[in-house]
C-alpha cells in the first residue's frame, strides 16, 4: 500500500528507519509493484500527495483483478455448452431404457415430464411399442403433446371450456369433467402430428398395440383399448 515512491522519498525523509522496514516486506510481497510504479509516474498529481497515491493504488489492482476475472469468464463460455450439459445428464439418465424416459423422448419441448410419468406402466409400454413400430419418417412427425393429468389440471380446462362453449353439455363433447377424463387416469395420451401421413399411419396401426383412438372427433387422442372395453 505505501510503495508510490514519492511515498517512500516522503517517508524516508521523514521515518527512513521505519519507513524502510516497512516497505520491504510490502514491495516484495505485491505482485503489482511494477504496475503500481508505472500507474504513478503516468500520473503526476497522484505522486503529490502520499494519500492520494494510496487511493490510486487500487486502480491498477482493480484493473489486474478485471483481467485476471476476463479469462475465468472466458473459460465460463463452456458454461454453456455445460448447461446444454444437463440434457446429456437427463439422457444418460434415459440411458436406462425405462419405457418412461423412451417416452419422454417424444414429449413436445417443454411439456412437463409429470405428463408421461404418471401414465399407467402397461400403458406406457404399449405405446413405447407403438412408436417403435412406426417408420422413421412417421416416428420423426409424431410426439405426445399431453398424458397424464390431475383432477385440478383437468379443472381448469373444463372451466375453460364450459366458458367457451357456454354450456356444460357443449363442453362435455370435448372437454371430460375432472377427475372422468382418461387423462386423469394415466390412460390417455394426445399426439401431435406433423404431417396426415403420420395420422393415417397411426389409426392403422393402433391397434397392433392394443390402443385406439375412441373419439372420432379427436383424431389425437389415444387410449388403451381396454379401458374402454369395459
Ligand atoms: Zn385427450
């Protein structure tokens, strides 16, 4: 801190004793005194007054820590690529074929994991089936857009709908009540197609995995056929 060498002239006029011993161990224990030095000669009145060069000082040390943080931020760029991390992680996970995380793999971008993971387990797997019958092209054109759903989830839709259709039974026809919808049982799910030929290739082929689309008017959504034997 006192190694402005106005400071030290100042000092050992006045304390050279003291001064010196004190400027010994502080010159050689700071990495920055050269930068220091070079800092006060550019700045002539900072040599004037020794405080002032005490309050300069800081300067180039802040400027050295700035540098010295550019290059960790540097090496932080990967902190994206580590981010981006955090999906390998998820998939290592789905390395472990569960028919849930084979699933999850068709799920619409940003849709919960809730949606798969609360379907039935026999369920699931007739539909990890399903999707590992269908040709390339159709498996790329089809994903689940909605599974699983609670009672409060399946509320807010009804109320939704009653308020769209203006009426409880104009609602009915495509909304389920809550708690009566497949969805709340784990034994529905919606598709979401890309293109006609992964909607033609699905309802004919259905049922080889023992599922069915039991609303006509509903093109995607698709259930066990045996919940609906019943
Ligand atoms: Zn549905």
């Amino acid at each position: 801190m006192y190694t402005s060498t106005m400071f030290r002239r100042y000092a050992r006029r006045l304390l050279a004793s003291v001064a010196l011993l004190l400027l010994l161990p502080n010159t050689t224990a700071c990495s920055l005194s050269e930068l220091k030095m070079i800092d006060v000669q550019a700045n002539p009145p900072v040599t004037s007054v020794p405080a002032a060069a005490a309050v300069a000082i800081p300067a180039p040390a802040s400027a050295a820590e700035t540098d010295a943080t550019q290059s960790p931020v540097e090496n932080a760029e990967p902190v994206v690529p580590s981010s981006a991390k955090a999906a390998p992680e998820a998939i290592d996970k789905q390395a472990e074929k569960t028919d849930a995380n084979i699933l999850a793999g068709y799920l619409v971008a940003g849709k919960s994991r809730s949606h798969i993971d609360g379907l039935a387990p026999s369920f699931k797997a007739q539909l990890v089936e399903f999707f590992a019958a269908m040709p390339d092209d159709i498996r790329a054109s089809t994903s689940i857009l909605s599974g699983y759903r609670s009672v409060e989830h399946q509320k807010i839709l009804w109320d939704r709908a009653v308020k769209k259709y203006g009426s409880d039974a104009a609602a009915a026809v495509w909304v389920a009540r809550p708690g009566r919808s497949h969805h709340n049982m784990g034994l529905a799910v919606d598709l979401s197609y890309a293109d006609p030929k992964a909607i033609a290739w699905a309802h004919e082929n259905a049922g080889k995995s023992d599922l069915a689309f039991p609303m006509s008017w509903e093109n995607w959504h698709i259930e066990p056929r045996s919940s609906r034997r019943r």
